[in-house]
C-alpha cells in the first residue's frame, strides 16, 4: 500500500479515537482500577513496542546506511537517549502525563527525596495539559512516519506497532483535556473541537518528518535517527506510566503486572508477525548465479 494512503487510514482513526477519548467520562464511570490496569497495559505495548520494534528498525537501518558498526550503534543510542530525554523535559516542565483527574486538578507525585511524602494536585488548566500533550502527540506523529517510511517496501501494514500504541494510548491524553475541560465549564462542543484540534497534532509530526526528510535527502542515515528518537521517546513515556506504580500502588501488584506483561506480550507478537511478513526479492537460482560475471558479484 503506498505509504501516504497508509497515513491517511492511520490519521482518520486517530482522529476517532481522540474524539471518542473525550467521550468517555460521559460514557461511563471509570473506577481508579480500571484506569490503572488499562495504564499498565498500554505502557507495556508502548516499552515493548519501542525496545524490541522501533530500536531494531534503528539499528538495522543505520547500519545499512553505510556506517561501521561501531559508529552506527553510537548514532543510535545518542538518539535514543535524546528521545527519552526529550520527552523527560517535556514531563518535567510541563507535568503533564497524568490521567488520574479530580475535582480538576491532575495529580502529580513527590517521592520522600524531594521533602514531600504526600500526593499533592497541580491545578493545571485544560490550555496547559493540550500544549504538553500537543507537543507529546507531534512526536508520535513522526514516530509513527518513521515507521511507515522504514517498512511501507516491504510490510503490508508499515508501522502498524507505532499505530496501535498511538490508538490505545491518545484516548486517556483526550479524557484528561476533556476532563479538565469540563470542570473549567466548557460545553460539551467546545470539548469535541478541541480534542479533534488535538488529534490534528499527529498529521503536524508526519509534516514535520516528511519535510524533514526532504532536507535531508530521505537518507537511511535521518530515517534511523528518527526511529531511535522515538523510541526514547515511548521509553520515557512508558516508565513514567510504570514507576509510580512501585512507590504508589501497593494494591492490585499481581494486576497490574499482569497487565504490563499483556502489553509486552502484545507487542512482541506483533513485532513477530511484521517479521514474517517482510516481502523479500525472490532469491536466483544456483545455476544462474555461477553464470554472473565474477566482477559483477564482487562489490
């Protein structure tokens, strides 16, 4: 499937999804376990997805690009650590990442390390948890366009795995800004624009890589780069979704760990089934290779 028809399926039910993110609190009622469970098995997708799906892509892509080895792992992991670092500003200063919304305020922990023993609410404004998220969803956005250039020769469903992590995880961004939307008053309209305007975030990423790319060339080399960086990124996300849980969540431990490892599970089988779904060049025949020249077989 050529790869911007992909992204134009990819993009709509994004935009579905957000929109029916917002529509959950009036939906139904979530309970506090449910929301941590659905957490843990999203987060589990996103680390599996990120480890063992969008880092190998990285690396083989670097590696193919020409570089040596050595110097290709290192490009990688710099990258790779520049995604996680990224996004772990953007928690930092943003504090946005939270879904656990009360009396419109969105909780943020504070272990004994910094003075605080004790939860406390940060009220956050529905504008300032939408820049946060927006500036979260952008990067999926070019996460999930970095997936789909590296396998659309080669996979039916390019980027599937960065696709799936972006569907299950922008409901609960949508539901935190339509929550504190509601709290702040904002019609139920107002919320819909806003979460359709926030799903339009993921179309801006893949702008961003598609031009990106176009500068430099749509090198294996940058393609690789943004592979990596994403997969900082979800790394980032992923643990700062888990490891409240060690300090926070002494209840449900069996649960919630059930759940992260469903999430890992299912990214690992898809990870495996992309893998055998590669559609690699049907391979010459014994006698037709001993035909060939021996300069053209030399590189």
């Amino acid at each position: 499937m050529n790869s911007n028809v992909l992204l134009t399926y990819y993009c709509l039910l994004v935009l579905l999804v957000s929109i029916a993110g917002g529509m959950i609190p009036i939906w139904i009622r979530l309970t506090h376990r449910w929301m941590e469970c659905a957490v843990s098995f999203v987060a589990g997708v996103m680390l599996g997805i990120g480890l063992l799906h969008m880092l190998p892509h990285a690396l083989e892509q670097a590696t193919s690009s020409g570089l040596p080895p050595a110097a290709a792992n290192m490009q990688v992991m710099l990258w790779l650590l520049a995604g996680l670092l990224a996004m772990f500003f953007i928690e930092r200063f943003f504090c946005f990442h939270h879904h656990e919304v009360e009396d419109g305020e969105v909780t943020c922990h504070h272990g004994p390390e910094s003075g605080h023993d004790h939860s406390h609410g940060h009220n956050l404004s529905w504008s300032g948890a939408a820049l946060g998220l927006t500036l979260h969803s952008v990067i999926e956005g070019i996460a999930l366009a970095a997936g789909v250039a590296h396998g659309h020769e080669s996979v039916r469903l390019a980027g599937f795995g960065t696709f799936l992590v972006i569907v299950l995880h922008k409901p609960f961004d949508s539901m935190t800004i339509a929550t504190l939307m509601a709290h702040g008053g904002w019609s139920l309209t107002w919320r819909h624009v806003v979460n359709g305007l926030f799903a339009l975030a993921i179309p801006l990423g893949i702008l961003i890589f598609r031009f990106g790319m176009m500068s430099e060339g749509g090198g294996g080399e940058t393609l690789s780069h943004a592979l990596a960086f994403a997969a900082g990124t979800f790394l980032c996300i992923a643990l700062s979704d888990l490891l409240p849980e060690l300090q926070f969540h002494d209840h449900d431990r069996g649960k919630l760990s059930a759940a992260l490892l469903l999430g890992l599970a299912l990214a690992w089988g898809i990870s495996q089934l992309e893998s055998t779904t590669h559609s690699h060049p049907p391979a010459l025949p014994t006698e037709t290779i001993q035909n060939v020249p021996t300069e053209i077989l030399q590189p």
